[in-house]
C-alpha cells in the first residue's frame, strides 16, 4: 500500500477549479463590507432607495390557509387588512418543493411580464425560472457549449459571465463594437472565414519521451490553432445597454443578426437586466424597443421555421430587488427542456418562497409605474454623475470620453493611464472610492473602467468622484 507523505489540497482540485480567477467584483464587495466608509462605484448594484420596501414587506406577510373554517377567516381577513390579493392555492403547499422549472403561479405573472415588455407570450412550458440572472448564463453555458466551442460577444462583456464560459471550456471571441452595439458585419467576416467543425484528426509531431503534462500541453496548443478557424455556435448579447460598453442594437442591426442565426445555425443568447431601466434619446417610453426574442418570433413565422433562435434571459434583480435570487430563462419548449435537465443538477428548485412574494407583487402592484420611476431616478444620477465628473480637476483632463448607460458609465481613458493600477486594494483603501477597471471585462488596453452611478446616493457620488479626482491627481501629477 503506497500513502502519499504529505497531505497536498492543490493535487486534490479540478483543473478547472486552479485556472478560474477569483472574481474583482466580489472581492470588492467583500471589502466593501469590512470597509463601509468606501465609496463604490463598483458592482451592478442597483439603487436600494427605488426598491419597493414597504410593498415587499406586505407581500412577505401572506398569511397561511388553515384547514378549519375560522383559520380561513383569519386568513382572508389579514389579506383584507394589507390591502392584497394574491393567487390561488394552499400557501403551505406552494411554500414546499417546486419543480425544477418553476412555481406556474410565478411563471403565470412572468408570462404576463414578458408579453408586456416584450410583445413575445411565452407558453409556461417555455419559462425556466433560475436563481438570478447568473445562473440562467451558467446554465445556457453548460447546456450548449463543449470544451473549445465560440462564443461571440463584445471584446469587453460582462464580467460575471466570462467565467460562466471558462468554466466549461468555451472559447470568448470578441466581436468589435461602435456607438450603436455589435458590428454585425465584422461578426459575417467571422461566419464566413471559419467552419462550423474544424478537422481535429490532423496529425501532429511530437518529440519522443514525453511527460503526459508536456504530452497535455501540446495537445492544448494544437487546439488552440484550429479554434482560430472555428466557428461559433452562441451569441451572448445584451441588445440594450450592453455591460460594460453601454450601447443600444438597432433595429436593423437587431434583424440581421437574427438572420445570420438562421443561416448559421446559431443561438441568440438575449441576457436584458438593463433594457426597461434606461431611457432613449431622453424619453422614457419604450414602446418599440427592438428585443431580439420578438423578432426572432416574427421571423419564425415568415420563414415558416419550427424554432426561435434567441433565448431570453430576464432578471428580476433590477426591476424589483435583487434578493429575491430570481430570474427566467425564456424560449421555445425543447430548448427549455434541455436546460431544465442541467438545472435539475445544480439546484432541486428556485425559491418558493420568493417567487410567492415576487408573484403576490406582480399581481397587485402596477410594475410599468414602478419603472417608470426607476428610469426617472437613475437619469437623475447619471445627469449628476456626468456633471460632476466634468467638474473634476484631474480626473477628467485624463479622459477620453465615455458611454453612458442607466446604471454605469463605461470611460475611456487616453493612453498613458492604467486603469488596474488606479483601483489597486491599497489605493482603494487610501482613497476611498472604487470602480470596476475594464481589464475584468476582457479589456486588454487597461485603458478602461466600468463605474456604477445607480447604487451610490447624490452626495455619494460628488463626494466619491472627489475622491476619485484626488486619486488621480496623486497618481498622475505629471499629466494634469
């Protein structure tokens, strides 16, 4: 019997588990909580004093229907008192185990939601419901994509769905991007110039008496030579307000690439967290945003095709409240009962008793008022955020200019500035303010930084940029 002689936790993870980094996001988060005093830009936050406190805290009293008569009374009379209806059926029996897909009371209102928005109604066998938006991406990354296969997305995207895609393998090709989004022409340069299965039989030589890890190593290398041609199988978007660049698809764009989906045999994944939040050209309505799972339905008709490529992502973190941990995942049925099998082994089901809540809500309270509301707020910030960032002595003579979103800005800095050197954890610490540098979002200039106006309180925000001015000033004094 051979024992080793040491024992060794590095020889005992995945490989997987050694290559993934540690997230910048929830390191800062986590700082964020030893050191309150710090002021963050950082994060998707969304702004806590927009959330629906009082009317969560009602729905969060749903009372029990007892069995006897006068328990279904008292019930019935508490619901009268909060001002609430709420759906049917025994709560203690809604309040167990669900279906991995979802609670139907949930996915009723969901369905009403999504039509609402986005002009699509969905089926309820078409409607997953996740634990927040970040598992609907690791569940679309499993569900669809083996070791080695494209992803198309913007060189920078969003941070917490790199490693969603690394983590299974898959291999991020950046598409460039202007003011108005994804340049799909570039993205049918790519279609065009690869192939959708590269030949892995080529024939390799290797020297003699090799290490199965030098063995390994060559092997990775030769792969990472036919990736190059390749093609992709899944675009991940966000149509509005992509995160970080903070541009907006147009409808025409919208529609050539749903096209190319067809005739590439692509899926669309559609992640939206942003899009009901912001606002167009100053105005708040929203009637007639191109959402590319509606046009990708319309377009199902007209070519007589038995699917919809796009598959829609919808949170409820940054309409309602983020601790409700719930999104949907939302498509045609046979896609949905792919990805359900996945969810089925990493959780047993979403939680009951939030989606009773969230539901309850949906169901009483008018949520198009409510982010009508948030839209008005977060250009209030962004209005302040924007003057007060022009207003700053050092900081902005090092800026190159910016894109705006309702929630962050996304900055570009000119050459000359390092950005990761800016939001180091010592200087975090020394000055008090952070921001997320565009390195963590597949940026490799380090000339970039996403900042976060919609978490922080006005006086946060002049306060935290003059922090950040004086940052800038100690940092680059030769540049002012």
């Amino acid at each position: 019997m051979v024992e080793a002689t040491r024992y060794d936790k590095n020889l005992l993870f995945s490989e997987r588990a050694i290559k993934q980094r540690p997230s910048f996001v929830r390191q800062m988060l986590a700082l964020l909580q030893e050191h309150p005093e710090i002021i963050s830009f950082a994060g998707g936050l969304p702004d806590p004093e927009t959330m629906p406190t009082e009317e969560m805290f009602k729905c969060q009293q749903l009372p029990i229907d007892l069995v006897s008569p006068e328990g279904k009374a008292i019930a019935e009379k508490h619901l009268k008192q909060l001002g609430l209806k709420r759906f049917a059926g025994d709560l203690k029996r809604e309040l167990n185990y669900c279906a991995t897909t979802g609670r139907g009371h949930f996915k009723g209102e969901m369905v009403k939601l999504l039509k609402e928005l986005t002009g699509v109604e969905y089926g309820k066998d078409e409607i997953l419901v996740c634990n927040a938006g970040q598992q609907g991406i690791s569940l679309m990354a499993r569900a669809f994509l083996n070791p080695h296969d494209v992803v198309y997305t913007y060189g920078n995207t969003y941070v917490g769905a790199i490693p969603a895609f690394e983590l299974v393998g898959a291999v991020k090709r950046g598409i460039p991007v202007d003011k108005r989004g994804i340049v799909i022409d570039k993205l049918v340069e790519d279609l065009e110039r690869t192939v959708p299965n590269p030949d892995l039989s080529h024939k390799v030589r290797v020297p003699g008496q090799l290490s199965i890890k030098e063995l390994e190593e060559i092997i990775e290398r030769e792969k990472s030579i036919v990736d190059k041609d390749r093609r992709g199988k899944m675009v991940y978007i966000n149509a509005f307000y992509d995160n970080p660049n903070q541009t907006v698809l147009p409808r025409e764009r919208a529609e050539k690439l749903v096209k190319l989906a067809y005739k590439y045999n692509l899926v669309i994944f559609e992640d939206e967290p942003y899009g009901e939040v912001g606002f167009l050209d100053g105005e708040f309505k929203h009637d007639g945003l191109p959402y590319l799972n509606k046009i990708g339905k319309d377009m199902q008709k007209g070519l007589g095709e038995s699917s919809n490529p796009v598959l829609f992502l919808f949170t409820i973190s940054k309409i309602i409240f983020p601790g409700s941990r719930l999104a949907v995942l939302a498509g045609d049925a046979e896609f949905i009962d792919k990805i359900q099998v996945i969810e089925q082994a990493d959780s047993l089901c979403p939680s009951t008793k939030a989606q009773a809540e969230v539901a309850t809500y949906l169901m009483n309270y008018d949520i198009a008022e409510h982010i009508d509301i948030l839209r008005r707020g977060y250009k209030a910030k962004g209005d302040l955020f924007e003057s007060e960032l022009q207003k700053t002595k050092h900081l902005w003579p090092l800026i190159e200019g910016y894109n705006r979103g309702p929630l962050f800005f996304f900055i570009t800095f000119k050459p000359g500035v390092a950005v990761s050197e800016m939001f180091t954890e010592e200087n975090i610490l020394k000055y008090g303010v952070m921001a997320v540098p565009g390195k963590f979002c597949g940026d490799e200039t380090d000339l970039t930084v996403r900042s976060n106006q919609g978490f922080a309180s006005p006086d946060q925000i002049k306060e935290g940029l003059k922090r950040w001015d004086r940052l800038a000033e100690d940092l680059y004094p030769s540049k002012r």
